[in-house]
C-alpha cells in the first residue's frame, strides 16, 4: 500500500468539510460543470459564491441537441463546441460541478 497517497487522499477528504469546500479547493483548477439544457462547460476556475455563480477562464463550451429525423424518426444527437475566454456562470443553472482529477505524483 501506497502510504503517501493514503495520507494524501485522508488530507483531501479532511479539507472537505462542507459541499462548497470542494469548488475552493478547486480555485485556479480545470473543471468541469454540468449546466441545463444539455450544456457543458470545461475551464479554469476563478472566482465562485455561495450561489454557484462562478468566473472561468479558457472555457470550453459543450452544446448537444438532438434532432429527429424527419423520415426515419431516428434521433440524431448533433454537438456544437466553442471556445470561451471568459465567461459567468449564473448558478441557478448548475447541476454538477467536478474538481481536476487529481493524480498522486
């Protein structure tokens, strides 16, 4: 067993003590949010508030539609990508939000 990334992993869990503990310890970090409408956004974490309003920077920005296919009514899922310098995030369209993946060195 890997002693340091055990104690590297307890250190992690132990900072987190509160659900918004999470998106600070991401602070300056790549992540990834989940948004309505089938949204998602990669990018650099800035700034954030109690409401999940947040400020990335370098964003990429995921749209996924699907659209029906007028003779064969099969469904037909189209992504649409764009780039983003910087960009606010309203919180109230949030759903998820995922630090870095963190890789013990």
């Amino acid at each position: 067993v890997n002693k340091m990334a055990d104690e590297h992993d307890q250190h992690t869990v132990s900072a987190v003590e509160e659900p918004l503990d999470l998106i600070r310890l991401s602070l300056d970090e790549k992540i990834y949010v989940k948004l309505r409408n089938d949204r998602e956004l990669r990018g650099r974490l800035h700034a954030y508030d109690q409401h999940l309003n947040m400020i990335l920077g370098e964003v990429e920005e995921v749209i996924t539609t699907v659209e029906l296919d007028e003779e064969t009514f099969e469904e037909m899922y189209k992504t649409t990508k764009r780039s983003i310098p910087m960009l606010f995030v309203r919180g109230d369209g949030v759903i998820l939000v995922s630090p870095p993946l963190r890789v013990a060195t």
